[in-house]
C-alpha cells in the first residue's frame, strides 16, 4: 500500500487528519444554523427519494436507447 502513495501524499493525509483532531478541541464551538437552513438537506432528500420512487416511462427510455444506439 505504501508503493501506490508517495511521500507527499502520505505527509498530506497525516497533517489532515491530525487538524481534523486538534482543530475542534482549540476553537469555541459556534452556535446552530438558523432553522430554516436545516431544512435545506431535508428538502434534497426528499426530492431524491421522490425521483427514486416515482415510476419512469419504461417504453420511452427503450425508444430513447434504440435512438442513441443506432
């Protein structure tokens, strides 16, 4: 595993991850975002979760594929 990363990057990965642990422990913890944008990524996965469930035109997206094919 050591071959496939060089120096740099291993230097790089180390420095990170230690900033990821010393980082929160030095600074003063900020207060909560303002409701309204936690509503944000609720509202993204509901929208995914809509276009996953909702049902496709199974006949038009083989009519779609035979086109793009040929």
């Amino acid at each position: 595993m050591v071959r496939c990363y060089s120096l740099g990057y291993i230097l790089i990965l180390v420095v990170l991850a230690t900033s990821m642990v010393v980082l929160p422990l030095m600074l003063p913890p900020l207060p909560p975002p303002p409701l309204v944008l936690l509503f944000f990524p609720v509202g993204i996965m509901a929208a995914l979760m809509f276009l996953a469930f909702s049902p496709s035109d199974q006949q038009q997206v083989a009519r779609n594929v035979v086109v793009y094919a040929s």
